[in-house]
C-alpha cells in the first residue's frame, strides 16, 4: 500500500505528522465552524481549569512558604547565640 507521505530515514511517524502546521481555509463549511467553535470552548475551560489550579497551588506555596519563616524565626529565638558569632558577621 502507497504511502500519501514520503518516506522518513529517520524519526517518528507519528510525531512528525503531529508537528505539521494547517491553515485553515478562507471559508468554512458549517460542520467546521461548528467544530471550531467547540474546540475553542474547550481549549478555554481547559486554560482557565488549569489557571485556578495553578493559582491554588502558588497560595498554597505561598502559605508554606510564610510557616517556614515564622518556624524559623521561632527557633532563632529560642537558640542560644554566641557573642563571638555575632561580631563575625
């Protein structure tokens, strides 16, 4: 059976076919409009799903960050320092 691409030496089919750039034509058949509009809406549930994600993982982040300090601070209280130390820094 022919092959519609020409033949690779090397690499990935697969991959190579998914790398390839579509224009889309100057007019569109309903049933594509449709289709993209659909796409669309998914791909922008999609970014903003992952946005609030995100944004939960960074104040959740945020958050960690803040109780390390305050642990650190109590614990710099709570050591014993040294004078000489001190004077080094």
């Amino acid at each position: 059976m022919a092959s519609l691409q020409p033949p690779r030496r090397h690499g990935n089919p697969r991959t190579a076919a998914e790398s390839v750039i579509f224009y889309l034509p100057a007019k569109l058949l309903p049933w594509q409009e449709e289709l993209i509009a659909k796409r669309v809406g998914l791909v922008k549930e999609g970014l903003e799903k992952e946005w609030e994600s995100w944004k939960e993982e960074r104040k959740k982040g945020e958050e960690e960050v803040s109780n390390l300090k305050k642990q650190a601070e109590e614990l710099s209280k709570e050591l014993p320092v040294d004078e000489e130390e001190m004077k080094d820094e």
